[in-house]
C-alpha cells in the first residue's frame, strides 16, 4: 500500500494518495465481488469480466457523467 501510494504522489503530486487507495481497494473488491453480483442479477449483461473493464467503465462515468 505504501508503494501505491508513493507512485500516486508521483503521478499525481496534488491528488489525495489516501482516496486513489480507497478507490483502487474498492475497485479490486468489486471484481472479487463480479460473481456473486451475476448471480444475485441474472439479467445483468457480463460486459464487466476484468478489472480495466470495470476501471474502463467507472472512469467513463465519472468523467461522462452518468
């Protein structure tokens, strides 16, 4: 976690290194989660099967708006 966040600060001086961490442990859960989600919405399309897909798409959303 701390190399993360050393890469954020880097990238991105001005950004809260301890809000991308959240994000990204958020994101990596999610995905873990995908299965489960599926299943508990069978009517869900599979279009969200890897992590840059589902990055993909909540940057997308985020910049886009929803």
């Amino acid at each position: 976690m701390c190399q993360f966040k050393a890469l954020i600060s880097e990238l991105a001086p001005n950004a809260d290194s301890d809000e991308a961490l959240a994000a990204m442990l958020a994101l990596v859960f999610g995905f873990a989660n995908m299965k489960g989600i599926y299943t508990l919405f069978p009517g869900l399309s599979k279009t969200l099967e890897t992590p840059e897909e589902i990055a993909e798409y909540a940057t997308r959303l985020l910049l886009q708006g929803l």
